[in-house]
C-alpha cells in the first residue's frame, strides 16, 4: 500500500493540463500567465471587447497560479478521463492505494501529467530517531532509574520508556517530552544534547494498537488507566510511538509496565 503525489503533481504541471484540455500551447499559456488582470482589462477595452462577457472572469482566474493550484484536480479529471469523484480520492495524500488494483487509472493519471508512473508514488517519509543515553548516565551517577524516577518526579512508566525506546527526533523538543527531559537532564547534571548523544536509532514498525483495543472492549483511556495504575500520559505515549517488543522480558521486571503491555497484547506478567 502506498500513498500517491497526484495532487502535488497536478498542481506542479496546471499548465501543462489546461493546454491539454484548452488546445492552447502551453508556452502560450505560460506567456499569458505573467500578464495581469490589469493588462487583460487593457486590451479588452481596446478592442471594446466587454471584460465581464461569460467565462473571461474565469479565464483570468485560471491564469492567476493561485487560482491554478486550486482548478489542478479537475482539469486533471478532464485531461485523464477519470470521473471527478475518482481523481479525488487519487489527489487525498492520507490515503493507502494498491496500486495493482489501480494500475489502468494510474497509467492514465501519469499519462495526462507526462510523468513517469511511479512518479505518482509518495517516498515514505524517513523518520529519524535516537536512543537515550538516560540509563547510562544515571549509572554513572549510581542511581537506579526508579530512584532517578523519583528524584525528577517523572513517573517510572514514561522514565522507562525514555530510557529504553527509540523515539523520533523531532518529537524531543515537543511536549510532554521536552518538560520530562529537562527535569531528568537537571537530576543528571547533564545537558539535553548529552542526554541524546550522537548515535542514531531506527524507529521500530510496532505500534501498540491502543485505540482499537479500547474501542473492542469499550473502554477509555481512563478506564485502562483505572484497570492498570498506569497514568495516561504513559498510555498516550505507548499508543502514538513505536516500541521494541523484542525484549519484553525487561518489562516483566516491573508489573505496572508489564500489566498495561499485556492487558493490550494478550501476554501475562507471571
């Protein structure tokens, strides 16, 4: 399953799709793109041509590259031949196709852009992450991560979390991570770029399916939060990153992590 560029792609090539549906070369089209309203109002009055006469309006929108951008996605429903309902869901970014079962319209859309077809396929985003050096440094300082834990007042759960799981990078200087981190960093002494190193991390393709357990079994965060003695802010955390379930032995050394793991994944803690 993958995500298209269809709309990216339309937008970028407007003119090139309104000469295909126009019969207008697109250089010429191009050429009347730099000109103004104003100008168009010039000549229109010169040759005593009424500038409000049916489809002028549009015409001079058309040629406005902001008006462009927005006209894209039909004027590709026309240059493709696809119905507008169809182009439409091509053009949704958030959307999985398979593009087995779409080939002939893919073909058709990559045609009527001038693109090869797998130009309409979205790159999956890299998302760089980085592991934690939390557990090192509070072993230099000798303390364990529970009294670490207790000294910065972040709760075990998430502390564990951080000091065990590759998270994305950019999330770092985002909330509640950034406020946990500075009030682990000031317990260790240590600067927030120490805490994180140099070394990189891959991001793990698990993510705990909170949501839809939740839903199966008609509960709310603070049901699970209630049923585990887990706070939400874990629960939140577990259920939007990815984990590395490889080692889940680990959590079975500590029972409220373990508890809330295997509630979700079906494992017991024993």
């Amino acid at each position: 399953m993958v995500k298209l560029r269809v709309r990216e792609l339309a937008q970028e090539k407007v003119y090139h799709l309104l000469s295909l549906t126009s019969g207008v070369p697109e250089e010429a089209i191009r050429t009347y793109a730099t000109q103004t309203t104003d100008d168009f109002k010039k000549i229109a009055i010169a040759l005593n041509w009424p500038v409000t006469e049916s489809g002028v309006a549009q015409v001079f929108q058309m040629l406005d590259p902001v008006k462009a951008n927005e006209m894209a996605i039909d004027l590709l429903s026309k240059a493709s031949g696809i119905s507008p309902d169809n182009i439409q869901k091509y053009a949704n970014e958030n959307e999985d196709f398979n593009i087995t079962e779409k080939i002939e319209d893919l073909r058709k859309i990559a045609k009527a852009l001038d693109v090869e077809m797998l130009e309409l396929v979205k790159l999956k985003e890299t998302r760089e992450a980085v592991k934690l050096k939390i557990a090192k440094l509070a072993q230099n300082k000798n303390l364990s991560l529970k009294e670490l834990a207790n000294q910065s007042k972040v709760d075990f759960p998430i502390l564990w979390f951080y000091s065990s799981q590759p998270i994305e990078k950019k999330k770092l200087t985002q909330e509640p991570f950034q406020t946990n981190l500075n009030k682990i960093s000031r317990v260790l002494n240590s600067s927030f770029e120490d805490l994180q190193g140099i070394e990189q991390a891959e991001l793990p393709q698990t993510t705990l399916q909170v949501k839809e357990f939740l839903d199966a079994a008609d509960l709310s965060i603070n049901d699970l939060s209630l049923l585990t003695g887990v706070n939400r802010e874990f629960i939140d955390l577990v259920a939007t990153n990815p984990m590395d379930l490889r080692n889940i032995q680990i959590l079975r050394e500590d029972k409220v992590i373990c508890k809330l793991i295997c509630t979700i994944l079906g494992c017991n803690c024993d």
